[in-house]
C-alpha cells in the first residue's frame, strides 16, 4: 500500500517572521523563473522553473502570515495545473520555540494520485527525500 503523507519538523534558530520571509521569499518558489508579478496569496498561482524538473505550478490554498501556508502543486505532472485529482497538498506550520521557530511540513494525498502502481508505491518516499533537501535549505539560508 502506498504511503499517503510525508510530514517532517525541524527547528530553525531564527524568529517566526525572519523564517516567514524565506519561506516567502520569491527565490524559493521560482527557482530560474522571472519574478515579476510574484505573489503568495489565497488562490495565486506561482509557477516555478526547475532545471530537470521543468515548470510546476502551485496553487495557494490558505495563507495566514506568519503562522501558516498551504498550496497544492502536480510535481509528478509537470506543467500541469493543480487540482484536487491530481496533486498534493503541502502545507507549512510555524511555531515560535524559545529564540527559534519550529517548522511543521506536511504533504498529503499520494494515494488518490492517478500514476502507475510502481510509481505511486514510490511517490511519497521520492518527495520525502526531496523535501529533507529543501527544508535544510531554507534552515541554511534563514540562519545565516
């Protein structure tokens, strides 16, 4: 049977707002896109530009600075719009934790993925993998 969610918390030693702005920030959503017109708001769509992955958009679902944010992306669909059929749901939770803040991310809904058998079993440990890179990233770049 599938794995439906990966979820991972770390804690970075930077307050809530400084660890929100990054999580904000137009360069970890865009990666080689053109920034103009960047915008993380409830229903925004930000399409970012990945070399070896190609375009993928996210769809915002909730935002509410700076505690929370949620978007649904089709990273196993590229350049495919997201929607509840054919996309995850990943989402952010900050918490301060003394001088630091606690990060919570949680991405759910594998199993409802239309994708091969072989590539569905995989799906969540691939975006789990994915996801340990991305969170040290931002950990790195928010502390420095």
């Amino acid at each position: 049977m599938p794995l439906d969610r990966v979820e991972r918390e770390i804690v970075i030693a930077a307050p809530v707002d400084r660890v929100w702005a990054s999580l904000t920030a137009p360069e970890f959503w865009l990666g080689e896109a053109d920034p103009t017109g960047f915008a993380i708001a409830e229903g925004a769509l930000v399409v970012g530009e990945h070399p070896g992955y190609g375009s993928i958009p996210h769809r915002f679902v909730r935002v509410d600075p700076p505690r929370y944010l949620s978007y649904r992306w089709a990273n196993r669909f590229p350049s495919t719009e997201p929607n509840p059929d054919n996309s995850t749901l990943v989402e952010f939770t900050l918490v301060a934790d003394g001088d630091g803040t606690r990060l919570r991310m949680v991405e759910s809904g594998f199993a409802t993925l239309a994708l091969p058998e072989h590539e569905l079993l995989t799906a969540a440990e691939d975006n789990g993998g994915a996801w340990d890179e991305v969170l040290d990233e931002l950990k790195n770049s928010t502390e420095e």
